[in-house]
C-alpha cells in the first residue's frame, strides 16, 4: 500500500529532500546585507525584498503578490518594503498569515565575528551570519513549508494563506501598522503564525506565550556650554559624563533590579531554571553575580529590565583632558506584560528627571514604544501547534515559554485582527545570539522547524 504524500513520514522524507536547497536559499538572502536602519544602505533592503518576492512568485500558489513601501505611521518619511501575498481560501476554510521579516540587525564590530557577518559560514551544525537566526531563518521556513504543502495537497489546498515579510521589524516597524491598514485585504486572517522567536534549546520546541513590552529613547546630557579643561575646572564643575553616569546608576537598585517606582511586574508561574543554565545561554564570566530578585526566568519574562546599548561619547583612544559638555545614551527598556509602553515611559521619564545630579538639562529623543503581549492559548490553533512541534521535533513535548525580548507589532495584528489567533513560533535557541555578533542557527532545529510548519499547514487543511 503507498504511504500517503501526507503522512508524517512523507512530509518529514519531503523536507528532508528540499533542504539543501532551502539552506542555499537563506545562504543567498543573509549575504544580502539588509540592514534597515536609516544610515544604512536602503538599497540592499530593497533587493532582499525583490529576493523574497520573486521566491514567492516561484511557488506558484498566490493568487496576488505585491511588494509595498508605506508611510511612517507616525512623522514624516516612508518604511522599507514589505512582501505581501494571498491565496484565498475555499468555502468554509480558514485563512492563514505567515510572518516573517527580511531586514537585518547591523553587523556591529566586525573584530568580534569569527566570520564575516555577511558571508555565511557553516561550523559545527551551525551557520553563521547577521540574519541567519533572526528573521531570514523564518522566511525560509515559510518558504520551503509552502513548498512541501503545495506538493502534498495540489488541487486539494483548501485553506487560504497569506504571508507578509516585513522589511523594517529591526528599525521599530514604524509603517507596519499603514500596512495592515492599507492592505488589510491581503492580510486578514483567521490564525497568524510569527515565525520570530525562541526555542528552549536545541532538542526541546517551544510555543511563545508571552512577550515583554519595549521602551527605547535616546537620552542626552547637559551640563556645560562648551569644553574646558578638565585640570583647570575639573572638582568644581560637573561635566556631562560625570551626571550622566551617576544619572544612569540612579536607575538601579544594589542588588541590579530596577528603581523605578511605578513599573510593574507580572505574576505567573515559571519553569525552574538553574543559575548553571544561566551562566550556560549568557556567558556569564566566572565570579560575576546574577542580577534582580525571584526565580531567574520571572526576572526574564515577566519583570522589567533596563539595558544602556549606545552612548555617545569620545572614545578611549580620542580622550583627552576635557570636560565634556553633554553625552548622549540610548537607553532600552523592557516592559512586563500588563502594562503599557506608554504608562511604563511615563514612570521612566519622570524618574530620571527627579534623580538627575547638580541640575543636568535632559533632552528626550527617539522615543519608540512597543507593548507587551500575552498568548491566549486556548485555542484550537496552539494544540494543533504543539502536536506538529512534537512529531518535528521526534517526539520531544514542547513547551510554553515567555520571551525577555519583544515583538511590538503582535499586538497591532491583535488589534486589526481581533478574532485570529495568534502562534509565535521560531528557529532561535540559546546559542542562536541574535543582535550579537557571531549570530548563528542550528541547522538541525531549522530542519524541525520547517516540518512543523508544513504539519500544521497540512493537517489544518485536512479537519472537516
């Protein structure tokens, strides 16, 4: 008797078969360098997203593609290009959004990489390279699953799937939401699927549930009209590095938790999680403490925590004997599920402002506000989630896990789409340092993830 094209041992046998291809796929798109911040060359956005589209356009399944640039939703100027598509379903089947995104995070020092950033390389099980794990990963995903189910089901595809590969998720998706609102059409869905997110390791799947909300801004400090000589005016002058640092201490507690009356914490239970797996996912050096209070993954899914990622300032080999008259920082937050980025920014402001040292002008800049977002896992879509991650994954159960990170425009798609359910799923693990150089992803979990998907997609279209 011949094994159905749909069975699990067919379509594992199918993804199998398509991955060398798949992986010279995301080769080929990570050499792509798309960053999208605004100092970087829009271009090569640009010809990600026509990589992307004509991808799509091969499959040979959608009914209408459009690459589409819209205008910020806020202030002046337009967003970077997005990849759109849609097949609709038959009668009586639901609709499917897959999402992903084809920019990039900038390569950062490039000393610090074992590899070029932009010129994938393979060690150990592992490729590396900017994008590999954190997005371009999930657009391949959803690329070779539509493939798989394509070919498993043909005349018989009966659910209707959409895809939508954002182009700017790494520069705040700032025109994300005139894209829902201008293409909603393409886009409305009844189960959406963000292909952007974590596993527990390797060998163990994951669902996301839960995401911590974002606060970013720039920050700049004044103390002084212009330099002086730091011999001559230095211990009776304070010069901006000076309130700036003593500023930015004020913003913690001693034992590293944060200061800040006003932000909230969210309270639910979270799987142990050793201090050795800490040191294990962070590289925590030897005889350096953790920080915070609680159970370590409290700290890093539902507590707020507070990173300075930039600071403007002359650097070492540059310094000389001056007081500096303002520096600048970039100041991250994350925000803990239940509160708003907007309140929590507010608590934020005015903390800084109270605790600032000798009187230091501040200037608020860059604002950029993302909220937190909780997964309503009841419905039909997760257990059909977890089911294909189990049989992916070779019968490891998967679990349900909450993010440190952020995924601001989740809660926008909840927004537009109020009645769809939502799946975050993902290639990363805790090796995967996304934003980091030496970015990477195990190709094994890449792999499982493409299978899991194409189960999904398959045994949907098969319930009545």
């Amino acid at each position: 008797m011949t094994e159905s094209p749909r069975s699990l041992n067919a379509l594992r046998a199918s993804i199998a078969a398509a991955f060398p291809s798949a992986v010279e796929t995301l080769i080929a798109l990570v050499r792509i360098p798309s960053v999208s911040w605004d100092s970087f060359d829009r271009a090569q956005v640009e010809k990600s997203a026509s990589f992307v589209e004509e991808r799509i356009r091969a499959l040979g399944i959608f009914d209408e593609i459009r690459t589409v640039t819209e205008p910020h939703a806020e202030g002046p100027g337009y967003g970077q290009p997005a990849v759109l598509a849609r097949r609709a379903p038959k009668p009586g089947f639901p609709t499917v959004l897959l999402y992903a995104h084809h920019d990039v995070q900038p390569p950062g020092d490039a000393a610090a990489w074992d590899s070029e950033p932009f010129e994938p390389s393979e060690r150990n099980g592992r490729l590396y390279g900017r994008g590999a794990a954190d997005d371009k990963a999930g657009v391949v995903v959803h690329l070779t699953a539509l493939e798989a189910v394509a070919t498993a089901l043909g005349d018989e595809l009966n659910i209707g799937l959409a895809v939508f590969i954002e182009g700017e998720e790494e520069f705040g998706s700032r025109s994300f939401t005139s894209i829902l609102d201008r293409h909603v059409g393409l886009l409305e869905s009844d189960i959406i699927i963000v292909a952007d997110s974590d596993n527990r390791s390797v060998d163990i799947p994951s669902l996301t549930v839960s995401l911590r909300g974002n606060v970013a801004f720039s920050l700049t400090v004044s103390t002084l009209d212009h330099a002086s000589h730091s011999g001559m005016l230095g211990g009776a002058v304070p010069d901006a590095m000076m309130a700036a640092t003593t500023l930015l201490a004020r913003l913690y507690n001693d034992d590293g938790s944060l200061a800040i009356a006003g932000l909230r914490s969210h309270d639910a239970p979270v799987p142990d999680f050793t201090k050795d797996e800490l040191i294990h996912d962070s590289g925590l050096k030897v005889g350096v403490s953790d920080i915070g209070a609680g159970p370590i993954l409290s700290r890093l899914w539902f507590q707020p925590a507070i990173s300075i990622t930039g600071i403007d300032a002359p650097s070492v080999q540059n310094a000389s004997n001056t007081l500096i008259p303002s520096v600048t920082v970039k100041i991250s937050v994350r925000i803990a599920p239940g509160q708003s980025a907007a309140e929590a920014f507010t608590h934020i402001e005015q903390h800084l402002r109270d605790t600032v040292p000798w009187g230091a002008h501040l200037e608020f800049g860059q604002v950029d506000l993302g909220n937190p977002f909780l997964v309503d896992t009841t419905g039909s879509a997760a257990a059909l989630e977890m089911d294909a991650l189990r049989d992916a994954w070779g019968g490891a159960d998967p679990v349900m896990v909450g993010v440190g990170g952020s995924i601001p425009f989740v809660a926008d798609l909840v927004a537009r789409f109020p009645d769809a359910q939502i799946l975050i799923t993902g290639v990363e693990d805790p090796q995967s340092r996304a934003h980091s150089p030496n970015e990477s992803l195990s190709l094994a979990v890449l792999q499982r993830a493409m299978l899991a998907e194409t189960l999904f997609l398959v045994r949907l279209n098969e319930r009545d």
